[in-house]
C-alpha cells in the first residue's frame, strides 16, 4: 500500500476512533475537572438547603418523612453492599472447598503410598548398615546392597518431606475455610441486625405517612402541596442547568438525540400513570412504572449524575445530564447509589425502586426533560 494511502487509512481510523460515542464520552469526561465537581457539588448542597427552606419545608411531618426516607435509603444501600459481599465470601468459600479437594485426595494417595513401602522394607528386614556388612561377604553384594538401601530410604525421605508439606498446605487451606466461613457468618449477622433496623424504620415511615394523610386529607390543600412539589423541581432544573453552564461539564446531546425512541427502559414493570395524565388538578410530567421495591433503576444513556438527594413530593431523586439541555429524572428510589459528579453510561444502575416522598406503593418515576420543558418518556423508550 503506498504510503500516502496508508497514512489517509490510519488518520481515518484515528477519526473514526475519536469520534465515537465512547470516545466522545471519554474527551467529555477529560473536559470536567475535579475542581468543577467539586464546585458542582457545592452548588448543588446549597441548592438543596435553599428549597428546604421554602414555605411549607419545615413542616414536622415533611421533616420527619424526608429523615425517615434518607435513613431507608441508607439502610437499603447498606444492605445491598452486604448482601454484595455476601455473596463474594459465599463464592469464596466454594472455591478453597474446591481446592481442598484434590489436596485431600493427593495425601491420601500419598499416606497408602507410604504406608506400603513401609510394610514393605519391614517384611524383607530393615537392616542398618553394619549388620548389612558382617552378613555379607563379596564385597560387590555388600557395595549393590548398600546403594540400595540409600536410595531406598532417600526416596522415603523425599515422599515423607512431600507428604509433610502436602498437609501444611492442607492445614493452610481448612483455615482459610473456616476464616471465610466465619467471615460469612458475621455477614448474615450484621445483614439480620441491619434489615431489623430497616424494619424499625418502616413501621416509623408508616407512622410519619398517616400523619401526612390526616394533614393533607382536604382537596385544596393537597392541590397546593403538589403544586408546590412541581414549583421546586422546576427551580432545582433551573439553578442545576445555569451550574452545568458555568462549569461547562455536560456532554454531547447528539448520540441522546438520535436514540430517540430506542432507549433501553430505566425499570421494568408496568406503567401506571402516563405523561400527561390529570390527577388533583395536576398534570403528570413524568411516567410511573410499577415494580417491586428494591429492583435496579438503570440509567437510559450515558451521562453526568447532577442530583442525588430527597426532594420534597418526589423522594430520593437522581438526575442524570446528558448534555444539550437533555435531562432523565429517576424519583421515589428506596436507595441512591450515585454521587452528583460520577459519569454513568447506559444500562449502570442508579438507585433502587422504592416509594420515598409519601407514596404508599412501590414503583418509579421518570421523567425526561429538554431545556427544562417536559417530554413524554415514551417517545424516547424503546417500544416492548
């Protein structure tokens, strides 16, 4: 190939490279800088003290829903992790179990070796040297027996060592056995002592949510309630979208865009309520999809986690930015497993399905937001 072709192939490839969606998310991620993060962060905690500080925010009841959410959250996340590392220590354990096995069948084989050709020397008469050398009198048999008798009892000593190493390595391995499966019973304990406490939390959750009802058991002013959850949504958008301006560490919406109505689904189940739909006098700006609380939330494309507390009406919420002004919304979570800075591409999970924010069953939210206005998910998820 001549070489100016060759090099026109190369510098293609090379763009071809840079260019793709994995590459762009990569020169996305080298653009954002720890110190922007970290003023992300900042932004965003002040943000959030900022909406807890609205009308109606210092309600006991709101007060005492939002740490009785955050503390299911945490628990949640906590038992997850256990339940992660309990599994590691029970795969572990079947491993050195597995290991074990044919170390014990080697020393076996090794001791019934042993034990032969020790009832063999006794059978013919262990002789030490010197009774070897006044029972014989031709000099070559005494001279044939002796390198007999050293080779013998080096090949012994050889299987002895063998042997005696074989059971410090057996020795080795059944502590290690019983270290992991102590390890696992310390698990299960502190995942029983965990999940009581998880428990406890509920029951106060159930307490703090028929507090709720009662107050919010007139019509006008649940209207206004909601209301007012939609009114700090749209200022939480509005302030996150002018810290990702200033700091310039959204990505590239051109790959969002074109995914249009193939984007994988952020939680299986079945939707409940649709965009768009009137309840209270309020229109839904979001979908609810049913599902069982603790199931994965995924995230729908590859982007920058830019929230990830409770807010009022909707929980523990994730937000992802996908660059161009393109939003998706994950709310009522059980537990958020995302930090505000962290890159996240298509299919890693964010969060946990739950019903923080006052709901009573299980499902998630999601909603999909461009340049702050919403737009119907369904439009953007893949058809099934």
């Amino acid at each position: 190939m001549p070489i100016k072709l060759r090099t026109a192939v190369i510098v293609s490839l090379v763009s071809t490279l840079l260019f793709s969606p994995g590459q762009a998310l990569y020169a996305a991620q080298e653009k954002a800088t720890e110190k922007e993060i970290v003023s992300l962060r900042k932004s965003i905690a002040k943000l959030t003290q900022t909406l807890g500080a609205l009308e109606g925010e210092r309600s006991s009841v709101q007060q005492a829903l939002r740490r009785t959410d955050k503390n299911i959250g945490e628990l949640a996340r906590e038992i997850l992790r256990l339940n992660t590392q309990l599994r590691g220590a029970e795969q572990r354990l079947a491993r050195l179990e597995q290991q074990k096995k044919p170390l014990l069948a080697g020393l076996q084989k090794q001791a019934a070796g042993l034990e032969q050709q020790l009832r063999q020397q006794y059978k013919a008469g262990h002789q030490p040297r010197l009774q070897l050398l006044l029972n014989q009198r031709d000099p070559e048999q005494v001279s044939r027996m002796l390198h007999y008798y050293d080779r013998i009892n080096k090949t012994l000593s050889e299987r002895l060592e063998s042997f005696r190493q074989g059971l410090e390595r057996l020795d080795r391995a059944e502590q290690e056995i019983r270290s992991a499966q102590q390890d696992i019973f310390d698990r299960r304990d502190l995942l029983k002592a965990r999940s009581d406490d998880l428990e406890s939390v509920r029951q106060e959750r159930r307490v703090v949510l028929s507090k709720l009802e009662s107050k919010l058991s007139d019509g006008g002013q649940q209207l206004k309630s909601m209301q007012a959850d939609q009114r700090r949504l749209e200022k939480l958008l509005a302030q996150i979208r002018e810290s990702i301006e200033k700091i310039s560490i959204g990505g590239d919406e051109r790959s969002f865009k074109e995914l249009k109505g193939k984007l994988p689904w952020p939680a299986q189940g079945h939707v409940s309520r649709r965009f768009g739909s009137q309840r209270d006098g309020i229109r839904y700006e979001g979908i609810l999809v049913e599902q069982k609380a603790g199931q994965p939330v995924r995230a729908i494309h590859h982007g920058r986690v830019v929230f990830s507390d409770w807010l009022r009406g909707y929980g523990l919420l994730t937000i992802v930015d996908h660059g161009g002004g393109y939003m998706s919304l994950y709310g009522h979570n059980e537990s958020l497993l995302r930090e505000v800075g962290e890159w996240v591409s298509a299919g890693d999970q964010l969060a946990t399905v739950g019903n923080s924010g006052g709901s009573n069953d299980s499902g998630l939210y999601f909603a999909v937001r461009y340049k702050g206005n919403s737009t119907d998910p369904l439009k953007w998820l893949a058809r099934r």
